[in-house]
C-alpha cells in the first residue's frame, strides 16, 4: 500500500522538479503536480488544502500549482515540531540558492531564471488546520475562516515555473543527514545547534534585498547577516573573530592549486598574515560589513571585491563562501559524505568520487572567477 501525506505547507514562489531532490524520513518539498498528492489521508486539512492549492494564480491571472510541503500521515501530530519543518525548508533553500551563486560567478549566462533567493522558499501565508478552516501562518494579521483564499506568487517572481533549480546534491545529502540526526534521532544536538542556528540566520541574510526601491544600504544589511552567519558557524566557544572564520575557509577541501596558495596578505590585530583567496574574499566581506553597521562612508565600490569597480558583488560571494564554510565545518565534526579520495581505479570509484566532487568543484570554479575583474 502507498504512503499516504498530508498537506502542511504551499511555497508559493517555488517551481521544483519531478522526482525532487527535497526528501528525507517522511518530510518532502514537491511539486505541486507531484504524484504524492494523490495519496493524501483522508481528513478535513487535506480537503481544504487541496482546494486552496487548486486556487493559485499568477498577478497576471494565470493558473499555477505551487511547491507544497508534505509530510507522511504517519508521521505523530505531536512530533511535527515547527523547529524541524523550518530547519527542513532551510537546508533545501541553502543547498538551492549556493549553488545558483556558485554558477552565476563562473557563468552568469547559465545562472539566468534560476532561484538564488531564499523569498523563493517562504512559506504561504494561508495553511488549512486539522478541522478544515483556513488559518494564516504567523503573519501580522492573524485568524480564521472557512473562505478558500485566492493565492499568488510574489510579483517581483512571476510564474514559479519560469525558475528552474540548481542543486548542490552532495551538500544537500550531507545536510539532510545532520537534519535527520538533531531533528528526529536527538544524537549530536551539541554540535549541530550551532550548524542550524547558522541557518536560520543565512536564510534571512539570502532574501532579496530590496523592498522595490534598492539602496546601497539594503545590500549592506544583508551582507551583516552574512558575517553574522558565518561567526554563528564557526564560532570556537568565548568569543569570535573574522580569524577564526578565515580558519574554517582555509581548511576547505580544496583540490585547486588556486585556492591552496597563499598569494594574499590580510591584517588583523596590527599584523599581517598570508592567505588564501577564500580568506581575502571574506576579509573584504568582514571589512564591508564593518563600513556598513559601524556608520563609516560607503559609496558603490564598497559592494565589490577590493573596493574596485570592476570586481565582484561580494553579496555574490558570501553565498559560495558559505557554502565552502559548510564543507569545512561538516568534515571537522565528521559527518560522512564528503568530498572523497580513492586509492584503487574502477568505474565505481570514479562514479563516486566525481559526485561527492561535484558541489566542491562548482565553488572552486567560482571563487577562482570571482578573483578576476571584470572585462
């Protein structure tokens, strides 16, 4: 006999692929053509949530289907705890969206229409409770009714099926591993705490920085959250520094001769050190968000890569070099699935070391452009 789901969740500016790549222990981000939602239990949730699903249009009018969250009916009302869900949605956001920054830096032409921004995993603002009614999700506004709401996208997104999805599998698998530790089996919670706070805080610094009229400010805000991402990551215990997080970028899996060098001087407490491009990148991330939230003069420059006007957004580089952060930081604590090493030559090996490669060498290749200025 099929699973049976239940319909917890729309994320009305998402398009995701069928089979998804958005799955673990009876928690799922589908499509909403996804052959799942044939399966729903039998109850009153379900019923209206399928009725609202079916109401979705565009701003222009146009009927679409939206991503949903689902997750298997047997798993216990009880154990559905907001903390998992939210940590759920955010690794799939995470693996996603740095993996969209890590193409655009190498070759902005195959990054075009593809999701980069966490507001494309956001939760729909109308769910159905167990009795049927509709119910709005934690928004300023809150209530109750029996009115099946008519729902659409964010304008500034469109059509969700307009975007497709770059995935950072190995990543993804590697993070969905730690999820089903802390979250359901309870085992490592004190080292991965701090991973999943991280990524809280990395889903608000990836929304889109505009509220439809972008300031140079707006830009800076979110590249303070960056900083504040990566210090939660990486923090040692007392206190942190942009050196400790230089650390954890520095001890990378790094398999390019570009990225190991040390070609980089960085100052910091009234001495200099050499370093690796990573580490320059985020000591220009660290320096900007300083200019930013300590009232120092800012003008355009202060946005790109050595303050020149021909270097990279370093807003589009926080994004890599937390995904390189993460590879560093889950080797460091041991958790399996990381970029590997084989020592006798077959097919299979070959196979596997080219996938678990895969993430790792689209950031070396974007970090590796994003040194170069632009044409």
């Amino acid at each position: 006999m099929a699973d049976q789901w239940d319909l917890l969740f729309t994320l009305p500016n998402l398009h995701v692929p069928i089979p998804t790549p958005f799955e673990r222990s009876g928690y799922v981000i589908c499509s909403g053509e996804d052959p799942r939602l044939e399966n729903l239990a039998t109850n009153a949730g379900n019923a209206t949530s399928l009725k609202m699903l079916g109401d979705f249009r565009t701003a222009r009018g146009e009927s679409y289907r939206p991503a949903c969250f689902l997750i298997r009916s047997n798993v216990p009302i009880a154990a559905r705890r907001d903390d998992a869900i939210r940590a759920f949605r955010n690794v799939c956001a995470l693996a996603s969206t740095t993996a969209a920054f890590s193409t655009g830096l190498e070759s902005p032409q195959a990054a075009q229409w593809v999701t980069h921004w966490a507001d494309q995993f956001v939760f729909g603002y109308f769910i159905a409770g167990q009795s049927g009614w509709v119910q709005t999700l934690n928004g300023a506004s809150l209530g109750a009714d029996n009115k099946i709401p008519q729902q659409q996208p964010a304008a500034q997104f469109g059509k969700p099926s307009n975007w497709s999805l770059i995935i950072d599998e190995p990543l993804l698998d590697r993070l969905l591993l730690c999820w089903h530790r802390h979250y359901l089996r309870k085992t490592d919670r004190t080292k991965l705490r701090r991973l999943f706070r991280s990524l809280e805080v990395v889903f608000h610094a990836s929304l889109f920085p505009a509220d439809g009229l972008t300031s140079i400010n707006d830009i800076g805000t979110r590249l303070a959250l960056w900083v504040s991402s990566f210090e939660v990551l990486c923090h040692p215990g007392g206190s942190v520094n942009k050196r400790h997080v230089q650390k954890v970028l520095s001890d990378a899996p790094f398999t390019s001769k570009p990225l190991i060098a040390r070609r980089y001087t960085i100052s910091f407490g009234g001495k200099r050190f050499r370093a690796t491009l990573s580490e320059a990148l985020y000591d220009d991330l660290y320096w900007a968000r300083n200019q930013f939230l300590h009232g120092m003069p800012v003008r355009p420059t202060t946005l790109r890569y050595k303050q020149s006007s021909k270097g990279v957004p370093i807003a589009n580089v926080a994004p890599v070099l937390f995904n390189l952060a993460l590879l560093s930081y889950l080797n460091q604590i041991g958790v399996p699935g990381g970029p590997m090493d084989f020592k006798k030559l077959t097919l299979k090996n070959v196979g596997k070391y080219m996938r678990s490669h895969k993430g790792l060498d689209r950031v070396q290749k974007a970090l590796v452009a994003a040194a170069k200025p632009a044409q």
